[in-house]
C-alpha cells in the first residue's frame, strides 16, 4: 500500500483496501495473527516463556507485568482482552529491544532495569517486531492495533511457509526420528500421548499414522508432509509448552 505524504499515516492506514470491512471478523482474525506473531516473535528469538517474563519485567523495570500463563492463552488463541499491563510490556519490551541494538544514546533514558548478564543475552541482536508501513518497532499502541486487526505483519504471513520443494524422503524420516526423541524427552508414554494427539490433530487416521510413525511401525509421508508438521508443532506444543514449535523450526531442528 502506498502512503499518500498529503494525509496523516494513521488515516491511510485506516483506509487500508485490505482490511476486512466486517468489523468482527476483522477483531477475530486480528486476535489470531496477534497469536501467530507472538508465537513468531518467540521462536525467531528462541525465547522461552519464562525467558519472555523476564524480558517484560526488565523493560518495564516492573514485577511480572505478563504472566506465562497469559502467552500460553496468547499462544492458543484463547485470550479475548488484553490488559493495559499486557501491552505495555509488548511495546516496551519491543522498542527497548530495538534501541539496545540499534541506539544506545536513546536506549540509555528509557528507564528499564539494569542489563545484567541474562537480559544481554536474550536481547542481543534479537528480533523486533517492525510496523508495516513506518518500519519502527510496534509500541504499546500498534500492538493494540495488530490485536484489532488493523495492522498485519507480513513477515510472519510470508514467513511461515512451507517450500513443497523440501519434502524429501530424507527430511520425512529426519521428522519421524525428531518427533519420536521429543516425545522420549518430554517423558510421556505412548500411551498417553496417543489420546492426546487424537483430540489436538482432529482426524483419527491422520492421528495414528503419526504415532505409528513414531513407534517405527510406519513412514511420514512425503504428499501429507506439509500438513503432518504443522499437526507435529501442535501436539508438541500441547505436550510442552516451554517453547513453541513450528513447520518452520521443526525442519530446522530435524535436520540439525
């Protein structure tokens, strides 16, 4: 979209031809890709929960501004407000991110808690999330905006494709023997992840050729494969939530 110089940015955006003109629909699709960038902006980092609490007290120079419980509500789509506290501590914590990085004469007078040897380690040269149009990382408002729908971040609706390209028989099996050591590490049974991966994927076939796949008594196959990660991310997700997964990350951390 081209940004007209003769009128404010806010009323351009505003006028934006993609944004749904249903104004529920519009929150409900906002509410979601608010989730999916979260979850984006969480793994792209390689932050864990606890990990994302400790980056929003810091910002804030304030205790426990969001609670791992409210990203996990995020994460699954299940959070239907979100406090002022809330994105305070994503804008906050998104700009400090950018300015440690980027500008450190600014950074200085922002005010957040001091930088000890953790926090260098979780923001440096990590990910900001960027508006659109302005290119300057999301403050408290625009996160308000992405979470009504009227922002989207491209990056993260571009980003998390899959390349029908890679789905290799080598890549399948890398998967399968990936899938099968997590579920060992997580330390549920078979058993139990069974029923849990019926009601997370949806479909009973779909379900049991993943876990037979698991156990070595069949293949991931090559056709289904694009699908299969995206049912693999959620019920690793569901099973441990410390971190979230992706078709993305979990092709990188298979073939790793």
């Amino acid at each position: 979209m081209a940004i007209n110089h003769a009128q404010p940015l806010w009323v351009t955006m505003l006028m934006a031809s993609d944004l749904n003109p249903d104004n529920n629909v519009r929150r409900e699709l906002g509410r979601q890709h608010m989730s999916t960038v979260m979850v984006y902006w969480l793994n792209r980092n390689g932050w864990s929960h606890p990990d994302f609490e400790a980056i929003a007290e810091w910002a804030l120079n304030e205790k426990s501004p969001i609670h791992q419980s409210q990203l996990s509500h995020i994460r699954n789509q299940k959070m239907r407000m979100l406090g002022s506290k809330n994105l305070d501590a994503f804008g906050m914590m998104n700009q400090a991110i950018w300015l440690y990085n980027n500008d450190r004469e600014i950074f200085r007078e922002l005010g957040t808690a001091t930088v000890t040897e953790k926090i260098e380690r979780l923001i440096s040269n990590k990910l900001s999330i960027l508006h659109p149009e302005t290119g300057d990382p999301l403050g408290a408002g625009e996160w308000f905006e992405l979470f009504l729908g009227r922002i989207k971040i491209h990056d993260v609706i571009t980003g998390g494709e899959v390349d029908d390209s890679e789905m290799t028989e080598a890549l399948a099996e890398d998967v399968r023997g990936y899938l099968s050591r997590e579920i060992q590490q997580i330390g549920k049974p078979i058993h139990e992840v069974t029923p849990i991966a019926r009601r997370v994927i949806g479909d009973e076939a779909t379900a049991r050729s993943i876990m037979e796949a698991v156990v070595g008594l069949n293949i991931l196959s090559i056709d289904d494969l694009p699908a299969t990660l995206g049912h693999i991310a959620n019920l690793l997700n569901e099973l441990d939530d410390s971190r979230q997964r992706t078709a993305e990350t979990i092709i990188q951390e298979a073939r790793s």
